[in-house]
C-alpha cells in the first residue's frame, strides 16, 4: 500500500513528491535485510501497514519556491503489491493558493 | 487354460469396473480418519474432484470456480506462482533431483491435500508447473472437499465418507453431512490465512500473515465479525477480494480504507526576519478491516 503526495506549480512542474509505504515488513532472520518472497521471509521485524481500529495518519508540510503563492496537491494510495502492478484506490487534488482573495 | 484366460479376463473386468468408480465417484475411500496416499497425480486429482457438488449446488459451485480457491497455484493474471521458486531460491529443484514434497511447503495451504500424497505426486506437480502446463497445474484446487471434509474440523481426523457442513443432513445425497461449528468461525479461514513464519518445514517459509493479524489486532481492539461475515457475505462462495478483477479489488479497498485529506497554505513566519511559504497536508486513512492491510 503507497500514499504518494506530490505538489505542482501553475506551470504543471514538480515542486514536492514523498511517499509512505505501507506494508509489514520481513527479513529472512539470518540478515538485517528485508526480504522478498515467502520462500524467503520469516519474521517481521517492522510493520507499517494499515492497521483495525487504527487509522493512519501523516503530517506533510511542503516548502513552496520563493515567490510561488499556488499550488497543486495530488494525493494518491494505491495497492502494489509487485512493481508496475498497481491498483488504484483513492486519488484527491486540491488546489491551494496563499492568496485568501482567491 | 480356458478356466485362467476366462479368469483374467474377469479381473480384467473387475479392475475395469473399480476404475470407472473410482471416477464416478470422487474422494470415496481416500480422504478422511486414515487416508489412502494417492502415488499418482491423476488420483489426488480425482480424490478432491468435487464436480458432483455442482449437480445440486450450483449456484454456489460456480461463485466458487470464479474464486481464487478454485486456482490456489495460479497467481495473479493466470501465472503458475511456484515456477520461479523452484527454478530459483532455496525451494528450487537441484540439478538431477526430482521435486519431493519438500519442495513445496506452499501446499501447506494452496494443495493442503498434498498430504494424502506420495512425493511421485509432488514431482508430478512440479514437473507440470516447470512445463507451464496450465490446464493441469488448473486442476488442483482447494475444492469442495478439502474445505468440507479435510480442514472441516480440528478436534481429531474429520470422518471418512461425511462432508462437514452447518447442520447434520444424514439423507444428503453422496455423502452424509454432519454438522461442524467450525464452518463459521474464524479459526477455519485461519487454518491457511495465516500466523506468521511456518518453522515445520526443512524450507521454512511465511506467507499470509492474516489471521495472526485478526487474533492480535483486531479482536483486543473489539472487533466481533468473524471472517466469514465479511468474506462470505450470504454464503456466497466467491470469497472476495479478486485479485485479478482489478476494479472490482480497487473498489472494496477504496470502501474498505477511508481516505480524508486536509491542506492549509500559509506562510510561517517563526521569527522576526524569517518566513516559510508552505503547505501542510493531513491525511487519514481508516480501516474497516479485520486484519491488517495489505496481508494475505
């Protein structure tokens, strides 16, 4: 599971991106090394994913370039449980500006 | 001479005849309290064929054969999940050796029959899955019986020639159903769903770690619904989610985890001389689940 948050400029250029990655996390028990595939994970050693009765939450705070008063805010999750393969869940863009007349 | 040629001949009829039951009539002496092992795949095939149960329940066999149970070792968009792991990896088939059932502590869960198997069985399987035969390897499936017979009960050996369901039906057309409690909890999803690494195996593995999640997160938080009452809404077979129906898994994900976002853009000014144009955004994700997400 990814929540990806980027943010645009009036022009459509990039200004920020981050992602989190929800997911438990395990290694083979012989490495510090998470590992990929169960004929080789045994054992969390951390877990990120989402959890019952425990909803999930982040903080981002996105510096804005000298100058620029607008932004776009693209906020996205997704479930990919191998690269490229990906399953769209949620996708919310909010316009933002510094200008309250706006 | 003529009395042993008529002789043969009869045995011939009679193993003729054993066979053709032996068809007909699926899982009659080899599943339940002490198990024949099947010594080729063709009769493991046949000792789980459960295309019988469609005569009366149909409805319900085919919401089944649309389900990832009708297809434990085929991945996702119809690949054979096992090939790579035993061309590769510490389950992979070493040079000049045929696979045993060693090679395949998966099947603890996606051919839980396996058991009721000899390792000719095994290298049959694995001989299938490395030639990328599909509509082989689409013949081994969590049916009807390994669910109704095999992993019915856990107190003991389920009963042979009895297919476990929600009240007894002695009159039940085949086999005679007895009742289990066991069809509606939790713990028999959790059989296979998953607790965490499976250290029996010489290869140990971890896959699903689901119902580990639903035993330690879920019900000390206060969750009530058993597994079946989000899974298997009205009985019905298909057991969700799907992962090959890419919209359809992306809807009950999107109803299944709430996403609320909150932005604010302001300009910080921390001291005097110094501010900090910015926007700060807050998201929540709540889940409904009873498991962590994603798991499996």
């Amino acid at each position: 599971m990814v929540l990806d948050v980027t943010a645009n400029g009036p022009d459509g250029k990039k200004i920020f991106q981050t992602s989190r990655i929800y997911s438990a996390q395990a290694t083979d028990s012989r490495s510090t090394q998470t590992a990929l595939g169960p004929d080789k994970k045994l054992g969390l050693i951390r877990d990120t994913s989402i959890q019952p009765f425990a909803p999930k939450e982040e903080t981002i705070e996105i510096p804005l370039p000298e100058g620029m008063k607008d932004a776009v805010i693209e906020v996205s999750l997704r479930y990919q449980p191998r690269p490229g393969n990906i399953y769209p869940i949620h996708k919310v863009v909010r316009n933002v500006s510094l200008d309250r007349t706006k | 001479m003529k009395l042993l040629q008529r002789k043969d001949k009869q045995g011939r009829w009679a193993v003729s005849l054993l066979a053709v039951l032996f068809l007909l009539t699926p899982g009659t002496f080899v599943y339940g309290e002490t198990p024949t092992q099947a010594s080729t795949l063709a009769e493991l095939i046949a000792m789980y064929d459960s295309s019988s149960c469609k005569e009366c329940h149909e409805q319900i066999y085919e919401q089944w054969e649309k389900s990832h149970h009708a297809r434990p070792l085929m991945g996702m968009d119809d690949w054979i999940f096992m090939a790579s792991y035993l061309k590769r990896g510490p389950l992979a088939i070493k040079t000049g050796q045929k696979a045993t059932k060693a090679n395949f502590p998966c099947f603890k869960c996606h051919l839980p029959q396996i058991k009721h198997a000899t390792d000719g069985v095994a290298a049959e399987i694995a001989d299938a899955i490395l030639k990328d035969d599909k509509p082989t390897v689409r013949k081994l499936n969590i049916s009807c019986l390994v669910c109704h017979n095999e992993k019915a009960v856990v107190h003991g050996r389920p009963e042979k020639n009895v297919v476990y369901g929600n009240k007894d039906l002695p009159d039940h057309q085949g086999f005679p159903v007895k009742k289990s409690p066991l069809l509606k909890d939790s713990l028999m999803c959790g059989q296979c769903h998953g607790l965490g690494p499976n250290l029996e195996f010489e290869t140990p593995v971890q896959c699903g770690t689901l119902y580990g999640s639903y035993l330690h997160a879920y019900i000390p938080s206060g969750g009530t619904q058993t597994c079946q009452e989000c899974h298997m809404k009205n009985a019905d077979h298909y057991m969700p989610p799907d992962f090959n129906k890419r919209d359809e898994l992306s809807a009950r994900l999107r109803e299944s985890l709430p996403m609320e976002v909150q932005t604010l853009a302001y300009t910080f000014q921390p001291v005097e001389d110094k501010v900090f144009p910015m926007v700060v955004v807050k998201t929540k994700i709540t889940s409904k689940a009873g498991h962590r997400i994603p798991d499996g």
